[in-house]
C-alpha cells in the first residue's frame, strides 16, 4: 500500500503493480541454468561415446539461437537483457544439439534452429506462450525435410571416441563438407579393440550385431519391425563395447533428472508414471507381437526415450496445466512413443510423439480442469 500526501491530509492508496505479488526465489533464468548444469553430464558421455561433433552442433545452435532472439528481440522493442539473458534459447541449443547427428553439416542446424527459435517459439508469442516444444519441432522439421542428411550425419559410439573425432575432424566434415565415412570407420575401428578379447565366433557375433547398433540403430531395424521379424535379430549385450553409451546415458540423464527434482525444477511424478507407462506398453506388447516391438530394454535405452523422460515431457510450458491432466500427458506420450517406433515411418517417434501430446495438451486440460467451487458439490446442491 502505497502512503501519499495531499492537502496536509494523509491517504493510504493500492499499488497498481500487476501479479504476482508474491515473487518466488527461482527465476526462468535460474531454472534455465539448472537444466542447463543438470545436462552436462550428458554432454560429457556425448563427448567420450561420439566424439567432439556435439560440440559444435551445440556452439551452432546456441549462435543461430540468440542471434534469432536478438532479431525477435529489436522487432518487438524488448530489452535484450531480459529476451537473451532468460536462457530459454540456450536450453533449446542444448536440447536440438543432442537430437541433431554429431555430423550434421552446419546448415541444416542453422535451418532447424531458426525453425525452432523463430517460427515455433517466437511466433506464438515467446517462452511461455509457445504450444510446442521448439527443440523437438526443429528436429522433425530438418529430419523431414532432409532425411538423407540426417541418416548419413551419426557415428557409431565407441569407447574414448574423441580420440578419432577430435574438433578438427569433426570441424572439417560439418564445416568443410569433408567426407565423414573415413572418420566413421576410424570410431568404430575402436570398438573391434574393445572386442578384441572376445573369441572368433562371438566376434564375427558381434559384428552382425554392430551393423544394427549405434544412434542409427532404430534406423536399421525399420524394415525388419515393418515386416514383423524384429524377433529374429540378433541380440546384443550392453556391457560390451559400443553398447556401453547408451548405458552410460541413460544413467547420466538419470543423474541430470534426480538434479533437476532436487531444485524442484520437474514434477517426479510425471517421471515416473511416464516411465511405469512406458515399460508396461512396451513390455505387453513385445510379448504378445515380438515381431513389431522392441525388448523392453532396447525401448528404454536406445533413441530418446530417457531424455524425453527428464527434460522434454517435463517442460512446463508445453505440457498440460492440471495436475491430473500431467499424468494423462505423461501416459499418451509414453503409448504413442511405443506405438510410433513399432508402425511409423520414422526411426525414432519420441519427437512425434512429443508434438501430439503437446498438441494435445489443451484438450487434456479442459477434460481434467478442477471442478468450479460450489458446482456439483452436494447432490442438489448448486448446479
């Protein structure tokens, strides 16, 4: 309340300051920071299992997007304090740097950033306003758009990768158009050492199995899902070599997850009930149709579904507003995940999977939207 004199008589008079009054302690550029700290170690398993690719798939992103927030910035007459320094754009950079392949020549990053920052962010409003998670609709936009690109860009992961895709070659294939087959074969070639203990006949097994392993891994088995003969592939063991990353990742976006509901930054129960969901799908349905879908196990570990998990279905923005309505987000998500991976075109669906839910988020809402006080409290009372 604000104290005024006039007259020589005193008034006590409201402030016009606009909600909310009470301000918590974490700010968007706080929280941004935190999903930002809870990715690195992440980053890092990216870094030694694929090399120095990320690096600078992330280092485009993160100019592409502040120069488009800067843009959007000037167009607006906003202070470029507030539009660049919230973070949102750099936890976006961060989030498409590791969907993106690690060699991805620059362009196509610079064309799905773009697409993410200006067209899905800024254009419905800004942070806050956007109805769709911009990393994910940047990575189906560059994956439908230049599909060939995409498949062609991974590295299979192998143990100390970064010792062969160091930052001149990575830097030399995503800048220099360089032909990245010769760097692949140099990171797979370590895992045939780590290998190299095993006998003649379970590594001419592990071999087979290779060629269906790595980030393209989901690629590779399209066919085989498509005509029902998924089962009949061969398995592959995640203590061995390049199987290890994606051990080692899902344990570190667990960590991240565990940081993040630590500063209360994510709902666990969304997490878990995602997660719950997800292992039941997968599980019922690897049972009854193996030949479709995916050992429960492979679901969990390989494509998106751990980072979906941590730091895409918890966006506060895009998810559904209710706390009933959360859960029920977190249950599609998970069921059109296990879905799409097993009768979709696309190798991996969690980014499809992802846009549905957000877009239909609006409607979970109005379906799960607290009853109105008074209404339907009693039987006949107010109506």
């Amino acid at each position: 309340m604000n104290i005024t004199q006039s007259q020589g008589v005193v008034k006590n008079t409201l402030g016009t300051e606009t909600a909310p009054h009470l301000k918590g302690k974490m700010t968007t550029q706080l929280i941004m920071g935190c999903v930002i700290f809870a990715l690195l170690p992440a980053l890092c398993v990216q870094v030694y299992y694929f090399g120095y690719g990320i690096i600078w798939q992330f280092l485009i992103c993160e100019i592409t997007a502040l120069i488009c927030e800067t843009i959007v910035a000037l167009l607006r007459h906003r202070k470029l304090s507030i539009a660049v320094g919230d973070l949102s754009a750099t936890v976006t950079a961060l989030i498409l740097a590791f969907t993106l392949p690690p060699l991805l020549q620059c362009y196509y990053t610079v064309a799905a950033t773009v697409f993410a920052i200006i067209v899905v962010k800024s254009v419905f409003g800004g942070l806050g306003h956007n109805i769709f998670n911009p990393a994910m609709a940047g990575f189906i936009f560059i994956v439908i758009s230049c599909p060939a690109a995409m498949s062609n860009s991974w590295i299979v992961p192998a143990p100390a990768a970064y010792t062969q895709a160091t930052m001149s070659a990575t830097e030399k294939v995503i800048f220099e158009k360089a032909d990245p087959v010769n760097l692949r074969n140099l990171v797979e070639g370590l895992n045939l050492s780590e290998n190299s203990h095993e006998d003649d006949n379970d590594l001419s097994i592990s071999s087979i199995v290779d060629s269906f392993s790595g980030a393209t891994y989901l690629e590779n088995i399209k066919s085989a899902r498509k005509t029902s003969t998924l089962d009949l592939l061969p398995g592959h063991d995640f203590s061995l070599g390049n199987y290890k990353a994606y051990v080692a990742l899902a344990v570190a976006y667990t960590i991240g997850g565990l940081i993040l509901f630590a500063f209360k930054i994510i709902i666990l129960r969304m997490v878990v009930v995602f997660f719950a969901a997800f292992a039941l799908f997968q599980w019922v349905l690897n049972h009854y149709f193996p030949g479709n879908f995916m050992p429960l196990e492979d679901g969990l570990l390989f494509g998106g579904t751990m980072i979906a998990a941590f730091f895409i279905i918890t966006d506060p923005v895009t998810n559904a507003g209710t706390s009933r309505g959360r859960i029920y987000f977190s249950i599609f998500v998970a069921f059109l995940i296990v879905i799409l991976r097993a009768f979709g075109s696309y190798s991996d669906a969690v980014a499809f999977a992802v846009l549905l839910g957000n877009a239909c988020a609006p409607l979970i809402d109005v379906l799960t939207s607290r009853r109105p006080y008074g209404v339907g409290y009693i039987k006949g009372g107010f109506q």
